[in-house]
C-alpha cells in the first residue's frame, strides 16, 4: 500500500483526507492518506522515519517554515516564499531524496480565478505567516502592485515587505487596530487567520460591499468575518477552493512528479474531489 498524510497541529478538522481519497479512487489508486497531529518538534524525527510505502507529505500549519531545512530539494515557489506545503519522497533513484514544493500560490490563483477574479491591483492580506506569502506571491501573478498587511506586530511582518519587492508589490504594513485606512477600497481582502481566530479588525461597509473577501479558513463556515461580508451582500470566496485547487497541484506531484504534470482525466478527478467536499 502507497501511503500519504497531512501533517499539522491540530489536524482534525482537515478536509484534505476526503479530497485526496476522492482522488485516488477516480485514478484507480489504492493509496491511503491520512491526517496526522504532528508539532514542530516532532516533524524532524517524523519525517525521517517514514518507509518505503510512503510517498509523500502535505503540511499545514504551522509547519510549513519547519519543513524546509528538512528538505534535499526545494522548487522556486516554496524557495520564494519560504514554505512548503508538499513533501515528495523520491526513490527514482538509489538515494532517497525529500523534494518540497508550495502549491498554495497556484491554489490561491486558480480560486480567484474560478470566481472571475483575472487581475488585482491592490489587495488586504490578513496575518503574516506562511500562507500570507503564498497570498502576496499569487497576488504579484495577478497583477497587483500594491499590498496592506494587517497584523497584530507589525515587526514579524517584515519579511513580507523583502518577498513584495521581490516580486514587484508595495508592501505597506499596519496594525490591526490602526485608524488609518486606505483612501479607495482595495480590490480584494485575504484573510489568513484561522476560522476561530479572532483579528478585532472592523472592515466598513463599503469595503465588505465592494472588495472581494477570499477567507483562507473553512472551518467553521461562514466565518465571523466571512458572515459580515455576505451581511454587506460582498462576493466571498471560501478557503475550500484554495484547498481543492492546491490539493490537485500536490497529487500532481504524488502521482506524476510535478505540480504543473495534468493527470490523467483531470477534470473528472476534479469533480470528484469538488463532490467529496460538497455541503
């Protein structure tokens, strides 16, 4: 048996189980894909005693950072941003070799995307951990050039400000509880808060009406703040597409090797996973 997992802390409310089990019954796959509760200090010695039935690894937080001094081999996307969220182990040849790539961007990309959102010019990230890179990475791909980062401590967010001019964004970075506002809406707001976490910032009306919300968190659904959006009667966009289109580029890399490889009969498998999830 082919086995897999998702790793974090704490795991249990994950969908990734059903989506990639959806998945691998629509490609004929007997591979097993669990969810493990796995901490930082943990991961270390985890990873190293997997055997040769494992294949690979999906990561959530707060491992994402953890993984990659852990790493052989990291892709520019997971480099640039200074996460992985997928572990290939690969034994194609004598030596076994951890590949890590982040495929968060495309499934941030693909999300908006899927909801007629081609280009951004200014976005509203929410939090600055792993996934707010991810976000400003996907952001840069749809054009945006400009970029406010909404955090309790503004220091631990100056990492965003070096990965913005990087990829060509203005990086501005503000307290939650800040005054001050932007004189025009941005053209989306992207939390990257846990769907229990509570961030104390109250968006206006006008913003909740106008900007598109894209809430990483999906659990519970609505969240407070997702709730407040569709209360304004806003457009907002559920963590659970992020989740589905990131997990189709990480069980690119499980079964063919690399996030950009389609799989066999692509669309169908997509269906079955979307269908694993639905309700």
């Amino acid at each position: 048996m082919t086995r897999l997992a998702v790793l974090g802390s704490p795991i249990a409310h994950s969908k990734s189980p059903l989506l990639h089990a959806a998945a691998y019954r629509a490609l004929g796959l007997d591979w097993h894909y669990d969810a493990v509760d796995v901490a930082e200090s943990a991961l270390s010695d985890f990873v190293a005693s997997r055997d040769a039935s494992w294949r690979g690894l999906s990561l959530t937080m707060p491992l994402k950072r953890d993984v990659l001094a852990l790493l052989d081999w990291a892709d520019d996307t997971a480099t640039l941003t200074r996460a992985a969220n997928t572990v290939l182990f690969d034994r194609s040849s004598d030596a076994l070799e951890t590949r890590g790539y982040n495929t968060d961007v495309y499934g941030v990309t693909e999300a908006f995307r899927e909801a007629g959102v081609e280009h951004l010019d200014m976005v509203e990230i929410l939090g600055g951990g792993a996934t707010a890179a991810s976000v400003l990475v996907a952001a840069s791909e749809l054009g945006a050039s400009r970029a406010i980062v909404s955090v309790r401590t503004p220091a631990k967010a100056a990492d965003l400000v070096t990965l913005g001019e990087r990829v060509g964004v203005d990086v501005a970075v503000r307290r939650f509880d800040a005054a001050d506002r932007p004189s025009s809406p941005p053209d989306a707001v992207v939390s990257t808060i846990p769907g229990h976490g509570a961030h104390g910032l109250a968006l206006a009306e006008q913003i909740r009406a106008t900007s598109v919300l894209f809430d990483v968190a999906y659990d519970p659904w609505p969240s407070e703040l997702a709730a407040s959006w569709l209360t304004a009667g806003g457009t907002v966009i559920s963590g659970l597409e992020m989740l589905l289109h990131q997990a189709v580029a990480q069980i690119r890399v499980f079964v063919n090797g690399a996030p950009d490889a389609t799989l066999p009969g692509e669309a169908d498998v997509l269906a079955a996973m979307r269908a694993a999830v639905a309700g």
